[in-house]
C-alpha cells in the first residue's frame, strides 16, 4: 500500500495530460482550424479554456477554440448571435457532409471526434476597446469576454505561488467532478482559485489542499468577478442558496482533508478512505 503522500503525488501527476491527448488536441485543433481559415474571413483562430490555461483534467473531454472573425471582411453590423453560430454550423455541415451536424451550445458549437475528445468553436468578433464579443445562444446577447486575458490571470496566479497553484487547482475541479451535488461551474471554481495565494503555499500537498479549500469556502460567498473585468460576474446565475450549499460542501472537504492529513501515518487506511470518497476512483492507494 502507498503512503498517503505517495498516493495524492500519484494523483496529482495523473492528472496530467499524457502524450497522446496532447497528440490528439494538436492533430483535431489543425483540422478544425484549416477549415475554418480556408471558408471563414477570421483574423486569429487560437486554442482556449482550461486546455490553453493548463488547468484540464483527465480524461479530457472537450478542448475549446476561439474564431474571431475579420470585421474589415464580414462587418457585425446588425448580425443576431444565433446567425453567426448558424453560419459556422453551414461551414462544417457543407465541408463534412457524411457526418453529424455540429451540435449548437450557449454560446459555442461542439464538433465530436472518435478519439472521444470534442472541439468547441466559439465564434467571436474583436470588441472596441480590448476583448472579444460571443454570441449567446436564443437570446440575441453578445457577451463580452477575454479568454487571453483568462490565461494570463491564470498564469500570474499560478506563477506568484512559484508553481504549485494550478496542481491544487486539478485537485479542486477533481473533487468538484466527483460531487453529484456540486452547483459550481468549473470555471467559477478556477476564477475563485486565482485570489488564493499572494505568496508560494507552505506545507505538506494536504495541508496546501486545506488551505485552498478554506480560502474557496470564504470566497464563493463574494461576488467572482471575470478575470478579465469584463461583462457580468462569473457567479451571476448562482443563487444565494447555491452558494451556501457550495460553502458547505468546501467546509466539508477542508474537515476530510484535515483529517486524513492527521490520519496520514497514524490510520493511514481510513486517510486513505476518506481522500477516495473526496476524489472519487481516479484516487489510489496502491498501483497496478
């Protein structure tokens, strides 16, 4: 049996992408993008979300890229959001005609491939003074946003605590995915991680862990703001209910984790437990 230490190591580093998701991103990335060069006046298509931000879990399910479209070419004008989305739909359905029609979301379009891993194209035009207007689905609403503005929000958080924020911010959206009742997006949950740590976190992984929940227990009951500063909070459609209810569930997880960090060498078994019941199967404590 691993200690507990080796057991969340493991953890943490099978959540990592392997080599060939990374292959497999790349490969389905360069066809979506070529097609979209090729019959869509875009200025940049790049990768976004959580792949472009290095925060995805595994397995990964769904990469996200961003089409921007030339407003010297193809003017928004009067353009309605679900026009937009319907143009690129057309695009995709005319160039791959034996193959399902690309499935149309809130505010982006999901392309599935056999590898099991999805596209999502958001379609996008350049906003006045910095960021990118996105069309919301049935709503006739742009949505201003930033994604570049999001990975470097990210990349400075993770970059004052030298490193050792975005493993914590994998361990905190694993356990999200293992909760039934979770009413946090996972977005929200990564935008609440970025306030965490002025200054690297001390300690052992667990008490790192503790920390970070502690500090997402007090914070989910404030206003979360897009990183970007731009459009309506991150957290707009949460009630005040939900919040609470996500507050409890962080008190919870930081009474677990402090626990097994107790628990780690004394009762090693039930430390062990407990971290199962919090990360779900993908936790082990012994390999192969």
């Amino acid at each position: 049996m691993w200690t507990v230490e080796q057991a969340m190591q493991r953890l943490v580093e099978e959540q990592e992408l392997s080599r060939a998701e990374r292959d497999n991103v790349t490969r389905q990335h360069e066809v979506v993008r070529e097609v979209l060069i090729r019959r869509l006046p875009l200025s940049e298509v790049f990768l976004s979300g959580s792949y472009s931000r290095g925060t995805a879990l595994r397995p990964l399910h769904d990469v996200d890229v961003f089409a921007v479209f030339d407003a010297d070419r193809q003017p928004r004008g009067q353009r309605e959001p679900d026009a937009l989305l319907g143009e690129v739909r057309q695009v995709f359905e005319a160039e791959w005609p034996g193959r399902d029609s690309p499935a149309l979301q809130r505010h982006s379009l999901r392309i599935d491939f056999s590898s099991g891993i999805s596209v999502d194209i958001v379609p996008a035009y350049t906003r006045g003074p910095g960021g990118y207007l996105i069309p919301q689905r049935d709503s006739g609403a742009w949505i201003q946003t930033n994604p570049k503005e999001h990975q470097a929000a990210c990349a400075q958080a993770d970059q004052a605590a030298r490193g050792r924020l975005n493993p914590l911010i994998k361990l905190v959206k694993q356990w999200n995915r293992a909760r039934d009742n979770s009413p946090l997006r996972s977005f929200h949950l990564e935008a609440m991680c970025y306030s965490a740590f002025a200054s690297p976190p001390e300690g052992t992984l667990l008490e790192r862990l503790e920390a970070l929940f502690r500090h997402l227990s007090e914070r989910v009951m404030q206003t979360c703001r897009d990183p970007a500063k731009l459009g309506v909070a991150v957290d707009a459609r949460m009630t005040q209910g939900q919040k609470e209810a996500a507050r409890n569930l962080f008190q919870n997880a930081i009474r677990e984790v402090r626990l097994a960090s107790q628990e780690r060498t004394s009762n090693p078994e039930q430390a062990h437990q407990r971290l199962s019941t919090l990360f779900g199967p993908v936790y082990r404590n012994r390999g192969p």
